[in-house]
C-alpha cells in the first residue's frame, strides 16, 4: 500500500467511526406518554447481544439485555414500564411506557458483536412537562407587586417586558418531587400611578417557545381604600333616599284614602 493509500485508509476510518458515533437521534414525548427507542445495526456482524443502557451521571445503567441464549432480561427497576418491541439483534426498539422526567436523558444501545466488540449507537430522549402559567398583580399603597408563575418541564424561564419604571425582581425556582419545576418570578414596583393603563407582560420561554402572559395595570386611584369608601357610602346614601321618597309618597296616597272614606 503506498503511502498516500495508507493515510486516505485511515481517514476513511476516522470518518466511518466518527459518523457512527455522532448519529444520535432525539426523542421528544409528554410526560405519561408511550416512546419507543430503536437501533440499527446494519451491515454483516454475529451480535451475541443487544444491551440497552441509560446514561446517568458518571456511570450507565443497564435497562434491558436480549440474547438468542438468555432472551429478554429487563432491570428489576423498570419491569412492567419498558420493554422490547423488536426482537431481533440487529434491529431492536424498547418502548417507554407513562415517561416520567426521571426518563429524560440519553441512552445508548450496545451491540456486542463478535469479534469486533461494542457497537454502540446514541439516542436522546427529551421529556417534557406541558406548561402552566399565571399573572397577576396588586397595589398596596401604591406599590405595584406583579407575580408570575410557570411550571413545567424542562425548567420554563422568565422575563418581564414591563414600561420604563424603576423596578425590582426577584425569582424563586421550586423542584416539585415529581421533577416538575416551578419558576415564580415577582416584579416590584414603587408609586404604581405611574404604570396606570399600561401593558405588564410576563414572557415564559419553555421548549423553544415563547408564550406571553400578559395584564394591563388599572388606575389604581379608583381601587385606593378612601375612594372604594367614598363609592360605597354615596350609594347606600342614594338607596336610602330612594327609600325614604317611596315610603313618604305611600304614607302620603294612604292618609289621602283615609281622608276621602
Ligand atoms: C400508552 O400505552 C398504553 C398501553 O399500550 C395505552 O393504553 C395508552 O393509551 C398509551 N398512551 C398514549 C398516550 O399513547
Ligand atoms: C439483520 O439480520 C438479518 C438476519 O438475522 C438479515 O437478514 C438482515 O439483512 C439484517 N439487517 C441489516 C440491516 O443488516
Ligand atoms: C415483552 O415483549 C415480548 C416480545 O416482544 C413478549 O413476549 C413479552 O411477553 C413482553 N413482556 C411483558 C412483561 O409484557
Ligand atoms: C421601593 O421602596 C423601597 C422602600 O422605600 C426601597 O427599599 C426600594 O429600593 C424601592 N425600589 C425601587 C425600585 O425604587
Ligand atoms: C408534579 O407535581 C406538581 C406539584 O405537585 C403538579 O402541579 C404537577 O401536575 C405534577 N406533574 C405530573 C406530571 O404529575
Ligand atoms: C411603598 O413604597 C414607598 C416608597 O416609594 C415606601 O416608603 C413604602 O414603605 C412602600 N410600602 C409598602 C407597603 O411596601
């Protein structure tokens, strides 16, 4: 082999594993919701065994193994939520079944073959949590507190779209132990009047999406304590007068009566 022959050889190798190495196919499922993983192996191997792994941080947990010899053999952990839906060795598929959050992450099917050794192959799975959110407000004296809330999975993120004011924020992030996350994010603002009639917008970006919570700020006079008063107690005063008028004219057209009998 010539020199030059030898060196395109290698990179034709090089190039070969990296491809192989690099494919690694994505996943997306709602939580509670069925997946099915699937490798291929092609070309002509003897593969003695399929080994389905789930990488977790720093070591790989062994999910399911199949074998002519042994059959199917699932993790005690994962029996009665994950099996094989194909059953061959050179073409395999485990399905998922009600995906928790735990699930997300990337796994990896190993075909050990004879006698090249481990072939392995990537696929990631992505699970994700539908997104729910809240906005709302209030002014006490005159301050403005706005709070947005979101949960879901993955972790959702916050941002506030809000007119020039001078403002403060602060975020809390709450990880429910079913691995959903809550992200609740409050905006504060001093002398509220000057946010009267404009538009707060809560933006949550979740999944590579953008969704917009949005409220528009009242006068906040007309909600003011004295003004809430004031209003209360003019119409009691008008139902009274209104009261009052009836009864008179009543008592007024039944002396009339009396009078004429
Ligand atoms: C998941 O699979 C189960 C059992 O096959 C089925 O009853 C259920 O409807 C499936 N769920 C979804 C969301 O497809
Ligand atoms: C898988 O193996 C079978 C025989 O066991 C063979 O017929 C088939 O062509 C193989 N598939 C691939 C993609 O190599
Ligand atoms: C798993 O799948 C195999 C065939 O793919 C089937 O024979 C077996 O009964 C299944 N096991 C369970 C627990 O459903
Ligand atoms: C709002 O008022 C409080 C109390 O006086 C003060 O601590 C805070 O810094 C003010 N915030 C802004 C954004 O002006
Ligand atoms: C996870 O827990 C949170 C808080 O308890 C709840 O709001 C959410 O619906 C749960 N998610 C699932 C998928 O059960
Ligand atoms: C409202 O903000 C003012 C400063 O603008 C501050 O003095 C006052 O303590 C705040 N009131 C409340 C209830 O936070």
């Amino acid at each position: 082999m010539t020199y030059q022959g030898l060196i395109l050889s290698v990179v034709f190798i090089m190039l070969c594993r990296t491809e192989a190495e690099l494919v690694t196919q994505k996943k997306v499922v709602e939580v509670g919701g069925n997946v099915t993983l699937s490798c291929l192996l092609m070309g002509s191997y003897e593969i003695l065994q399929v080994t389905w792994q789930k990488k977790n941080t720093g070591v790989n947990e062994n999910l399911a193994t199949y074998s002519l010899s042994k059959g199917i053999n699932i993790a005690e952990t994962y029996r009665g939520r994950l099996n094989f839906t194909r059953l061959s060795l050179n073409d395999t598929a485990i399905t998922l079944w009600r995906a928790r959050i735990q699930d997300d992450g990337c796994y990896t099917c190993l075909f050990n073959t004879f006698p090249d050794g481990a072939i392995p192959q990537h696929t990631c799975l992505t699970v994700y949590e539908q997104l729910r959110g809240s906005l709302h407000y209030v002014v006490s004296e005159g301050n403005l507190t706005a709070t947005c809330s979101a949960t879901a999975w993955p972790r959702p993120v916050i941002s506030w779209i809000v007119p020039k004011a001078e403002s403060e924020q602060t975020e809390e992030v709450i990880t429910h132990p079913n691995g959903t996350v809550s992200v609740i994010s409050k905006l504060y603002v001093n002398s509220s009047t000057s946010l009267a009639g404009q538009l707060l917008i809560c933006r949550v970006q979740h999944m590579e999406r953008d969704r917009d919570y949005s409220v528009k700020v009242k006068d906040g006079r007309w909600f003011s304590v004295p003004w809430f008063l004031a209003t209360v107690v003019l119409l009691i005063v008008f139902v009274v007068l209104v009261l009052t008028v009836v009864c008179w004219r009543r008592r007024r057209k039944k002396q009339s009566e009396f009078r004429a009998s």
